[in-house]
C-alpha cells in the first residue's frame, strides 16, 4: 500500500497519473495532511511507501514524522516537496526513515527512482 | 560646559548611599550631610521651603556651571528648568512624596542632556528642606531605545526569512504543478482527461496570481502611508459584496447588513476595503453546507472615538485550540484552507495600521464573531 500524503488535488492527481503510467498495480491512499495518516495507521493500514509533502495545514509533513519515527513498522517515507529550502534538506537528515528528498514538479523518472522501476 | 563625565559615573549605590544618610539623619541627628555629598558624582541641590537654595554639592556646580558668588537658582539652571524644579519642590512639600522626574536640560552652550530628578523633602532641627537628586541618564535612556530597536529589528528578521521561505514555496507550488501537468498531458489521448488537465492549469495559474495579488496588499499595507477620507459604508460594503457575489457559496449565504445612520468616521478607505473583504469572504468560505441556512450579520455602529465592526456567521466556527494562532503568518487552520494563509494576517496588519483592535470570539461548528474597533482618523 502506498500513501500519498499532500493537501495540494493537483499534485495528487499527477502524482496517482505517474504511476499509473508505469502500471504501478499497488494500492494508493490520498491523504491530505499528516493527522489523516496517524488515523489510517491507528486504524491498522501499514503502507510500504510514503510520499510525504511538508507544507500542510493541521499536521504538516514534520509534525507527523516527529510522531510516526517512534513507531514500529515504519513505512520508506520520500519527501516530494516544493521546498528546495537547505533547513528542510538539512532537517530530513535526522529522521532514519526518510529514504529520499525529492523536490517538485516530479515526472516519470522521479517515480522510477523512488520504486526501482 | 556640561559637566556629563562626572555625572555619568553614577552607581546605584550613591543612591542608596544618599537615602541611607537621610534616613539616619532623620533618625540620629547626624549633624552634616555635605561631606558626604561632595564626595557624589550625583548633583545635589537642596532648598528651603522658600525655594531658596541652601545648598549645592561641587558635582552641581560643575554641572550647571554655578559658582559660589551665584545665588539665584533661576541663573543657574534656566527659567524654564528653574519652573519645572519648583513645581517639583511644591508637590514634595505638599504631599511629602519622593517622585521622580525625566528632564531635558539644554545648557547655554547648547548641550541637550536629559536629567533624571530625584525629590524629596527632609525635615532638620525643624527646618523643612528639599534634595534634588539629579543623574545624566542620556545613555541609558539612549540604550534602552538601542535595544527595543535591536528586538523590533530581530522580530521583523524573522519575519522576513520566513516570509522569503514561504513565498518562495508558495509561488513555487503552482509552477510545479504546470509542469507537472504539460509532462503527464504530453503523451494523453483522452480527450476528456486533457481537458480536465486544462482546467487544472487554469486553477494553478489563478492561484498564484491570487498569492501575488496578496503579496502586494501586504507590501501596499505596510510602505504606503494612510490615505484618510470619510468613509461612506454603505456603497463600502456593496462594493465588497459586489466582489464576493461569483465566491463559491456565496448565493447560499444570507446575508444582511446594518450600519447606523451618521456615522462621522474616517478612516483608510483602500485598506479597510482589504479588511472587509477578506473577513466577509472568510464568512462564505466556511459556511456549511448548502442544507443549513446560512447566514452572515454585518453590523457597523458608531462609537465616541470611531466606529465598531462585528461581523457574525453560523459557520463551521473556529476549535478553541487554534484560535490564537488564525492571525498568524502563513497559518492555515483548515483542511479547506487552500490558501497562502495569509489572509488573516494581512487583516490584523492592517488593522494595527489603522489604529485600530480586532477580536475573535467563536464556537467550533456553530458562530465565529469577529468584532473590530477603528478609530476615527480624523477630529469630528
């Protein structure tokens, strides 16, 4: 299962394209900020992969990882952002489970990057 | 010549040093207290209940250039000043009150130094006197300005890094998403999907006009001065309302507006147009659903110094939890916030401009009431 965690329907709708262009044949779930996630994973989800905006309203991408790292079973989170900020580049150093930082628009080749495709 | 170096090095414990002695005066006769004086980097100037000078320490003399053949106190320190230390010396005598007292001393020559005064009366073998206290607190004073400069610079600092960060990803965000599109509709067919692609380019590129447009509210807000002209509410608020007429949900929101009858107010009729509008629209934007009746009181009533706004909805409201932040730089409180959250912050900008206050009084799901209060900026 793989969330896509972004308030932004444009991204969301490119995002779900992409991968249905590379036939991705996973199950996605949208969500729109990091207080939905924390719902769906008490509710027993456990996705594979994350891709994980930052900027959001109520949870926003940093809030939420600052509770999801203690968790067990903890997904590959990718952080797909338009913040080419160097204090968001520096900060997703500090959580393990970030395995990459990718900054917007993405495309076909950022989708491969993340998957292994 | 104004004797400052002397006056500068003044410690806190003269202070005490001075009270000390005066109160053992009072209490054991001490039988001079000008020795000590001397020896103080503070001025000290007593008189009798006449207003007579009695005595003056050498840290005085130097400082006001007196010498000892000059008796007249109003010689001495200036009429103006020699006023302003009498009334001081009546209120001492009067209400046997120690009061402190900022001056500003211009000497002859022209130096401008400003003076903290100390008063005080003091009774001796039955005598009643007054000690004028006088300390050079021009730097300090000048410090302490230094640092409320210093912190006011530190805050808008951290403003603007955080206005530069988020502007950048907020204009960033919709440019993204164009490209992002024109890569996915590059190899689409569908012909129905291209066109819902089109539309959301059309959303992308209003969007970021739309955050421009705000962004230059808010620079307007804050470099261009006010613009004072009575403000006529009524074609005001038709005119808002005139804008907010093509607002998603608009037509489902009742709205009805009250303004008293002369009303004298002026006020900066472009920003209060920005205030309005942003508030009136907020009100629509988070009505409920189409199945309530949704309403939105606008009532706007005279007030002795200026005028007071309450603006009254039964929307969604706002959670205890987040209300003292909905003012905020760049805060969204909403899930259907899809904007910059700036809008608010905008309005209490604004509103500080003008002078004016602004409250939020609100229940999650049932009102929001935001009440403002603007002076008027001009004599009735």
């Amino acid at each position: 299962m793989i969330f896509i965690v972004d308030d932004d329907p444009v991204h969301n709708l490119i995002t779900t394209q992409l991968l249905n262009n590379v036939q991705f044949n996973e199950e996605v779930v949208i969500f729109n900020n990091g207080k939905e996630v924390l719902g769906s994973i008490a509710q027993g989800n456990l996705p594979r992969v994350i891709l994980l905006d930052i900027n959001m309203p109520i949870m926003n991408g940093w809030e939420f990882l600052e509770v999801y790292h203690n968790f067990k079973n903890m997904a590959e989170v990718y952080i797909l952002t338009s913040s080419s900020n160097h204090i968001d580049l520096e900060r997703a150093d500090e959580f393990e489970c970030i395995r990459g930082y990718y900054t917007k628009p993405i495309n076909k080749e950022t989708i491969k990057s993340i998957f292994g495709l | 010549m104004v004797g400052t170096a002397e006056v500068n090095f003044v410690v806190i414990s003269n202070i005490f040093l001075v009270q000390n002695t005066l109160d053992s005066a009072k209490n054991s006769k001490m039988p001079s207290l000008s020795k000590v004086f001397e020896s103080l980097s503070l001025s000290i100037l007593i008189t009798d209940e006449k207003f007579e000078v009695v005595y003056t320490n050498n840290s005085f003399n130097n400082f006001f250039d007196g010498n000892e053949k000059e008796i007249e106190l109003k010689n001495i320190v200036g009429n103006k000043f020699y006023s302003e230390l009498r009334s001081f010396a009546n209120e001492a005598f009067n209400l046997d009150l120690v009061s402190e007292h900022d001056l500003n001393y211009t000497s002859l020559e022209g130096d401008s130094v400003l003076l903290n005064v100390r008063v005080q009366q003091y009774e001796e073998n039955k005598n009643t006197y007054v000690i004028f206290i006088f300390k050079d607190v021009s730097q300090t004073r000048v410090n302490q300005k230094i640092k409320a400069y210093k912190e006011s610079l530190d805050k808008m600092n951290i403003e603007l890094d955080q206005f530069v960060y988020k502007t950048a990803h907020d204009l960033r965000a919709p440019l993204t998403n164009l490209i992002g599109l024109i890569g996915i509709m590059r190899n689409e067919t569908d012909l129905e999907l291209l066109s819902t692609y089109f539309d959301l380019q059309e959303k992308s590129v209003s969007k970021m006009d739309d955050f421009i447009q705000k962004i230059t509210a808010y620079t307007k807000n804050t470099r261009l001065p006010l613009l004072v002209h009575k403000i006529d509410f009524k074609s005001l608020i038709d005119s808002v309302l005139n804008d907010l007429m093509y607002y998603d949900k608009s037509e489902f929101v009742k709205k009805s507006v009250h303004i008293s009858k002369d009303l004298n107010f002026y006020s900066d009729k472009e920003r209060l147009e920005i205030v309005l509008k942003k508030l009136l629209a907020n009100a629509i934007k988070f009505s409920k659903s189409k199945d309530n009746i949704s309403t939105l009181n606008l009532n706007i009533s005279g007030e002795e110094t200026g005028c007071r706004i309450v603006l009254h909805d039964n929307g969604i409201g706002i959670p205890n939890a987040i209300q003292p932040k909905v003012f905020d730089m760049f805060y969204r409180g909403h899930a259907s916030a899809d904007g910059a959250g700036i809008g608010l912050y905008i309005v209490k900008e604004t509103i500080l401009k003008l002078g004016g206050t602004i409250s939020l009084n609100s229940e999650e799901g049932l009102f929001t009431e935001i009440t403002l209060f603007l002076p008027s900026l001009k004599e009735k």
